[in-house]
C-alpha cells in the first residue's frame, strides 16, 4: 500500500492547479491531467509529502494546507489537501510533467481529459464548495 498526498492548490479567482503529467508509458496515467502531489516517502507524514511534492513540482513552498479529503484509491491511501495560493503561473516552475494551468474546477471536469484520481479529487473539492454554500444559506 502506498500513501499519496494531492494538493488542490485555489487561486484567488477560484480557479485550481492542474499538471499534464509526462508521456512515459512507464508511469501511471501519462499524458493525462491531474493534480500535484505524489508518494509520501518513508519516514514522512502526509503533510510533509504534500510539501516535498509541491516543491520538487512547481517550485512553490506550501505555508498553508487544510485537510480536505482521505479516500482509497485501489491499494493506496489518497489524502487531498486544500491550500490557497496567489501566484502567477509564470512564477512557478515546472519540475516534472509538460504543463501546468489554472482552470475553472468545472471546466477542467468537462475539458480536460483527466486521469480517474484528478477526476476524483476534483469531484470532491466541488462537493465541499457546494456544502460550504448550503452551510452559508443555513446561517
């Protein structure tokens, strides 16, 4: 079983970060689009895979991450964090897959072709978006 770390990393418009990962047909999903994030190495939590691997990805040193999901992916345990972050896309630096971009969570839904677990994890920050707005009304 491995543990994975995903960032659903907002920016300030609601638009979220979305990565192309490689065309190697050596890796799982290549030449698909999904989140940042990656395998927690041993002797590491979560949160400090999710820290590593944002880093070694776009070059963007995460201060602020909330909980947000904990799903079985197959075998593996997915734990997909929520953070904020206000940066040009041109500031970060793309350190593995061929792209990076910022979309509209339902856009990405309808247009990207996605792997199963960026799909999913998509999925579920729109299902907390909307309780968080049903919340709201109820207040």
């Amino acid at each position: 079983m491995s543990i994975i770390s995903s960032a659903m990393l907002v920016n300030p418009d609601g638009d979220i970060l979305v990565n192309l990962r490689d065309d190697d047909p050596r890796i799982i999903f290549p030449n698909l689009w999904s989140l940042i994030g990656g395998h927690v190495e041993a002797g590491e939590s979560p949160e400090e895979g999710l820290v590593r691997e944002v880093l070694e990805e776009i070059g963007y040193r995460l201060t602020e991450y909330h909980a947000l999901a904990t799903f079985f992916d197959g075998e593996d345990v997915r734990h997909l964090y929520l953070s904020p972050i206000d940066v040009p896309i041109e500031d970060l630096v793309l350190g593995e897959g061929q792209a990076i971009r910022f979309i509209d969570p339902r856009r990405a839904l309808a247009e990207l072709d996605l792997c199963v677990t960026g799909r999913r994890c998509i999925e579920v920050y729109l299902r907390h978006l909307e309780f968080q707005a049903y919340v709201r009304t109820r207040s």
